[in-house]
C-alpha cells in the first residue's frame, strides 16, 4: 500500500505492505539503518523511535499506524555537521561517559534517555533510570555507563534546553 510518513521533519511516500512494521520501513524503504533490530520479541529496545515525541519500539508498531505522526529516529536529533558540538546532548553524554562498546544499542539507549527526560525531566536519578531501562539490552557495557550517560544527557537537556 501506499503510505505518507513524516520522519524528521520530512514527507515520504513509500509502498511497503500494509503489514510493514514501521522498523523494518524505516530501515529497508528509507535507509535510516540507526535504528536497529536486536531481537524478534520487542524487547532490547534497539529499535526505539519517538512517535510524536513519545518513546516506542518500532518493531511493535506498524508503518501504515505512523502515518500522520511525526517520527524520530536517531539520524534526526542533533544537528547535521558531523562535529562534537552538533550532537545531541544525549548522544554527547553517552560519547563522555563512554556509554557503550560496541554500539549496537546506543541509538535505541540514546532514544529511550530522551524518552525518559520526557517522562521524568531532566532531574533524573540513577535509580529511576535504572528502572527505566528495563526495556533496553546491552550485551556489553553492564550499564553502570549508561545509567551515568543518561543522568548526564538530562543534565545536558536541561542546560541547552534540547
Ligand atoms: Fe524492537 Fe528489539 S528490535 S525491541
Ligand atoms: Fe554493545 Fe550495548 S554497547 S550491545
């Protein structure tokens, strides 16, 4: 079917199935491959996005549901530029607390920071995030970094107003 999805800011018109999953559109029909699939049971949350600024898998929704919403993926926060100073400040927290190893689920941990800034503010504890991540894996870092690149990021949210 022929569907219109708003991602980062832009209009794109794809043919995909209807039962396309909004994941699997964003990353075979439009090439925005930083939101990744680590598991076939909506749990690791690598594939998190923001659907109208709200947190989501976006292995659990289908694409033909993100139209009319404004999608976000990891490519469309920041700015563009490639330097230290256009990250995000979430991405920049988890690149000074060495928040990860091999980075495969960076995007989706960076998205679910974001998330939780949205849900918590920018006052988040490394308790609270630590809760909060339960919907997210990592085989490598153990989180202890994570936790600390999150709680940063927020910091970094608050004082950039990001
Ligand atoms: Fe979506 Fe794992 S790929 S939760
Ligand atoms: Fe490798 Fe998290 S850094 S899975």
């Amino acid at each position: 079917m022929q569907m219109t999805l708003t991602i980062n800011g832009q209009s794109h018109s794809v043919d995909a199935p209807a039962a396309a999953l909004l994941v699997d559109v964003l990353r075979d029909d439009l090439g925005l491959t930083g939101t990744h699939i680590g598991c076939d049971t909506s749990q690791c949350g690598a594939c998190n996005v923001l659907v109208d600024g709200v947190g989501m898998k976006a292995c659990t929704m289908l694409a033909a549901q993100a139209q009319g919403a404004s999608i976000t993926t990891i490519e469309g926060i920041g700015k563009s530029g490639g330097t230290l100073e256009a990250l995000h400040p979430m991405q920049l927290a988890f690149r000074e607390a060495h928040g990860l190893q091999c980075g495969f689920c960076t995007p989706g941990m960076v998205m679910a920071g974001m998330e939780m800034v949205r849900k918590h503010g920018t006052r988040l504890t490394p308790e609270l995030v630590t809760h909060e991540l339960e919907g997210n894996l990592c085989r490598c870092t153990g989180y202890i970094n994570i936790v600390k690149a999150i709680v940063a990021g927020a910091a970094g949210m608050e004082a950039s107003h990001a």
